[in-house]
C-alpha cells in the first residue's frame, strides 16, 4: 500500500467510523472517565410547561384549562420552596430528589424574539443563537476544541446539530450492544500493517487519527460487558439512558452525552400522552441516578432536559394546547443546587396566549459549560452569567 493509497483508505475507515478525530488530533483517547459529565436530554416537539409545572392554587389556571388541567388533588406538591406550585403526577420518581435538593426546576426558559416553528427554534436552542447566523452546534464549537473523539457521544440516529462543529462532528452510537465497524479483511489485515510505521506530513496525521479512533471503538465494543444497576423503562429513551450509565462505569470517556425523546407536539389528547412521556423521562432519569450512586459517580454528572418552547396557555378544541414560547428546563444531580429558579407563572401577563420567557437559554447553558470545566464566552460568544446550580 502506498503512501497515497494508505491516505484514501484511511480516510474512508475514518468516514465509516461515525463520527471520526480531526485529522490534527494530538492525542489519543482519555484512558479514564473524565471528572464532571454533562447529559443533555432534548425533548423534541414543545413540552408544555403548565402541565408539568402546575401552578395549582391559580384559579385561572383551571379557567383556561377546563379539560386537560392536572387535578388539585393529583399534583406532588413542592412545598413552601416551590411558591405554589407542584409537579405531574407521573413526575414522581424525581420528588425524591427535589427533597434532597438535587433538582433544579427552571420555568419559562427561551430567547428573545422567540419563534414557535418546531424546526427554527431547536436550531436556535442548538446553536445558542437566536440571530441565526451561525450553524454549526455550541456543544460542536466546544467539541472542536477538544483533541478526544469521544469528548461527547450521542446516543440515537444521526448527530444533533447541537454537537456538530467545523472540525468534527459527535460520534452517534444508536445501542452499545449493536454497536460495529466492519471492515473488509484484506483492507483490515493491509491497514494494521500500515497503521504500525510512522509516516510524516499529512500521512502521518492520518495515521494517528486512525489510532485514535481505533482505539475509541475497540472502548465502544469493550462496553458490551458492562452491566446495569437499575432497571430502566423497556423503551428507546429508557434503553438510551441505561447505555449513558454503562459508558459511564465503563469510562468511555465522554464529558458530554446526548440524546433525545420526541412526541411531545400535544395539539390534541395532550392528557395521556403527556403523563406518558413524563413517566418515561422520570423512570428512566431515576433508574439512571440509581445507577451512577451505584458506582460513586453520581455527584460528578450533571443532567439537563430542555424542550424547544413550552405551549399556549389556555386549551385548544381537540384537548391539547399550541405552540408557545418560554419552557420549562430540568436540570438535576448529586452536585447539583436544586430549587426553583423563577417563579409562578403570570397568567394575565402573556404574549399571543403564551408565557413569556423569564430565563435565557443561554445562562443555563453556560451553567452547563462552567461545570465540565469550559469557557462559556468562548462557546457561547457572549457574556451569559451561569446561573447558581452548581
């Protein structure tokens, strides 16, 4: 294989590699879990706030609700330090951990001049850039600075925008245990011939990429041994989770994991399909504390649930609710300030039948970036002061 073969090839193994090092890597992947982990949770399709953070003594709330407000007598009531308000039942699981402050509750987050497109606000809440101007993720421009293929992994499909950058992209991993890279074997047994001579220039930056994400997915493959603690809700967020807490024992070594669970568009028959992805969110982010207790991880990890906006205020025909604009944000942990971080919704004070948004996305964010140990202004392009959560 010649120098310029040797080049292509590589570069074609680094494509299938899902999510390959920037050829100008200088080192090769972490051999231990980093100190403090962020999991991002994006709950696609518009979560709707005052459902899940109820604000059950407000008569109006009832009013504009008559249909698909959450009874009086089934909120879990978050006591004298939640102003009024209480949780969905289904939210249950996580009560603990609001008592043991652990959970941090952050009402009516959004961005100025909001937009209610499902696609043009994700984008924005991705690239933590309401102008739009910029495309590439804020966690793809922290990623960018990193020299580790795996300093961030998805778990799902296809790589969110928000973890895709100039250089690189994150890798996207859909399950542990089906997780593979095949290669045909006369390429295989010419490459590790290769792999092993040191070149110079361009060939030999490939070569250390190739190394380096050799070494990444032989780590991914290794993971298949790991086992769970907790038992997780048999479905795709529940499974996704699980596999964030073996990477994690395993020490994959990413600071950052991601992923998401869609459906959260309720137009119509919000009630039973809301409580139902509630449930999932709550069972599996428990059986995911659980979990990392279990392996004296827990304080290190930071988990943060967003929704691209939240929804109207009063209800629509079909017993659901539009699009609005300022969501609710979860964000909880062992190392975590929990508390409520706003206040009661203003029902009277609304912009087009929606709560306004009282919180940037973007201070939480930088909350997020201060405490796996990373420049918020250099990420973020601004000065978005990091809110006390930590």
């Amino acid at each position: 294989m010649n120098r310029r073969d040797f080049i292509q090839k590589s570069l074609l193994t680094l494509a299938l590699g899902q999510g390959a090092p920037s050829l100008l890597s200088k080192t090769a992947l972490a051999a231990q879990s980093k100190d403090k982990i962020l999991v991002v949770v994006n709950l696609f399709g518009g979560n709707d706030q005052l459902n899940t953070l109820i604000p059950y003594r407000n008569e109006l709330y009832y009013r504009l609700r008559p249909n698909i407000a959450i009874k009086r007598e089934e909120v879990l009531d978050l006591g004298a330090n939640g102003e009024r308000l209480g949780l969905h039942p289904a939210l249950r699981p996580l009560m603990q951990m609001w008592n043991n402050g652990e959970l941090a509750v952050i009402p009516q987050v959004g961005y100025p001049n909001p937009n209610r497109s499902h696609f043009i606000s994700t984008s924005i809440w991705h690239t933590a850039d309401p102008s739009r101007r910029l495309e590439t993720g804020w966690l793809g421009r922290w990623g960018d600075l990193q020299d580790d293929p795996f300093c961030d992994t998805f778990l799902g499909g296809a790589t969110p925008q928000a973890q895709t950058g100039e250089r690189r992209s994150a890798p996207a991993i859909s399950s542990i245990d089906t997780f593979s890279i095949r290669l045909p074997r006369p390429f295989e047994e010419a490459f590790e011939r290769e792999a092993q001579r040191v070149r110079s220039g361009t060939a030999e930056e490939v070569r250390r990429a190739m190394l380096s994400l050799r070494g990444a997915l032989d780590r991914v493959g290794q993971l298949r041994q790991v086992r769970n603690q907790a038992q997780y809700p048999d479905n795709a967020f529940g499974r996704s989770m699980a596999d964030i807490a073996r990477m994690i024992a395993g020490g994959l070594g990413s600071s950052v994991y991601y992923t998401t669970l869609g459906g959260w568009d309720t137009h119509a028959g919000q009630p039973p399909r809301q409580a139902e992805l509630l449930g999932y969110v709550a069972q599996a982010l428990a059986a995911f504390r659980a979990d990392l207790r279990a392996i004296g991880r827990d304080k290190d990890v930071m988990v943060m649930v967003f929704s691209e906006f939240g929804r109207q205020v009063a209800e629509n025909a079909s017993f659901g609710t539009d699009h609005g604009e300022g969501g609710l944000m979860l964000v909880l942990g062992g190392g975590i300030r929990g508390g409520l971080y706003g206040s009661e919704p203003n029902l009277e004070d609304l912009e087009l039948n929606a709560l306004k948004y009282q919180t940037d996305f973007r201070n939480v964010y930088a909350t997020a970036l201060q405490w796996i140990a990373a420049n918020p202004q250099q990420v973020l392009g601004g000065d978005f002061q990091p809110l006390r959560l930590i």
